[in-house]
C-alpha cells in the first residue's frame, strides 16, 4: 500500500499524463475540423468528437480522484486504461 502523500504526488503524474493525451487529441481533432470543413459528414463527426472528448475529460478527472491505488503499478496500469478511452473516442474507424 502507497502512502497518502505518495497517492497524491501519482494522482497528479496521471492527471498530467492523461490531460497532455487529451490535449493531442484535442488538437488533432481541430486541425482535422478545418482541414474537412468541405465535407459535412467529416465536419459533423469531428465537431462531435471534441464534445466527446469534452465529456470523457470530465469523466477520467473524476475517475482519478476517486482512484484507490495499492501500487505505482496501479496507476501506471490506470493511465494506459485512460489513454485507450481517449483513443477509442478520436478512433476513425468506426
């Protein structure tokens, strides 16, 4: 079991790890907006996309602060479950 004050300092490592993963994502998204803004169905699916991402953000931020990790292990594994949400809502091929 980590120590409160080792919790913490591995709450805030995985929100700046997880929050520079959305914010990729998030900019990927907007240049991919302007670069098909002549095709309505690209445009429609890129602007729900950053509202998606906008929800998801919410969520993992809440997620991290309830979070109850025994390890660094832990959380190491809860980043890459959190890295692979946002990458499933910016997926292209469904």
């Amino acid at each position: 079991m980590i120590a409160p004050a080792s919790d913490l300092v591995c709450k805030l490592v995985t929100v700046k790890i997880v929050g520079q993963e959305i914010d990729i994502a998030r900019k990927i998204i907007r240049e991919e907006l302007i670069d098909n803004a002549g095709d309505p169905t690209k445009l429609k699916r890129r602007f729900r996309m950053l509202g998606q991402i906008g929800n998801l953000e919410s969520q993992i931020y809440r997620k991290i602060y309830d979070f109850k990790g025994g390890s660094v292990d832990d959380y190491v594994e809860a980043i890459q479950v959190l890295k692979s949400e946002v990458k499933s809502v910016i997926d292209r091929s469904s």
